[in-house]
C-alpha cells in the first residue's frame, strides 16, 4: 500500500483522494500508486528518463524508495536517478525555497530536465 508508518497520516490522504477522485479504491488506486496490484507495468514507461525525490523526514519516503526500486526492477530500459535530500521533510523547498538545499534540489532538477 502506499503510504507512510503513520496511520493517521495515511487516513488523511487516503480520506483526500477518495472526495478529489469518487470512486477510487484508495490509495492503493493504480491512478496515484504505481505499485498497486492493477497498475500498469512500470517495465513499459514511455519515457527514457525519471527522476525520483524524496526527502529524508517525509512521511512518504519509504513508498518513494520503493516506486525507484520497483521501476529498476522492472526491466525498463531507461535511465532512473535517485535525489534524496537529507535532514528534510515534504516538499521542503516550497517552505524555504531561498535554503541551501532547496537550491541545490532545484539546480538537480533543472539539469536533469536539461540533460541530452
């Protein structure tokens, strides 16, 4: 499933995406987990490149972690870059985005948007 150890957490989200999207299963809902039993094959990603961030505190880290893994796993044939930023929680650098680590996430972004 996807989620965090924190099942109030997980009860908020799960909550969330059941009134944004009527009708799901949850959060074990192929549309926001692509580890769930009915997801499509990550091996048949029709792009080359994914980058994968996560943050060290957030709650979401470890489902993160494992939608990387999963997609190396997978036999996809393109290129997946971990960028984990230590010490930090969920989107970290909307809150402070003049920090140093919020620049340095947003400089690997922009160079693997950039990448040829």
């Amino acid at each position: 499933m996807l989620g965090s150890e924190d099942p109030v957490f997980d009860d908020r989200i799960d909550s969330l995406w059941r009134l944004l999207c009527p009708g799901t299963t949850g959060l074990d809902d192929p549309r926001v987990n692509p580890l769930a039993e009915l997801a499509p094959s990550l091996g048949a990603l029709p792009c080359r490149r994914v980058l994968v961030a996560v943050a060290e505190k957030d709650r979401l880290r470890e489902s993160d972690r494992a939608y990387y893994e999963a997609l190396r796993r997978s036999g996809w044939e393109g290129e997946a870059l971990l960028l984990e930023s230590e010490g930090e929680q969920h989107v970290f650098h909307l809150h402070n985005p003049h920090s140093d680590k919020a620049r340095a996430k947003l400089r690997t972004v922009v160079d693997f948007l950039t990448a040829e």
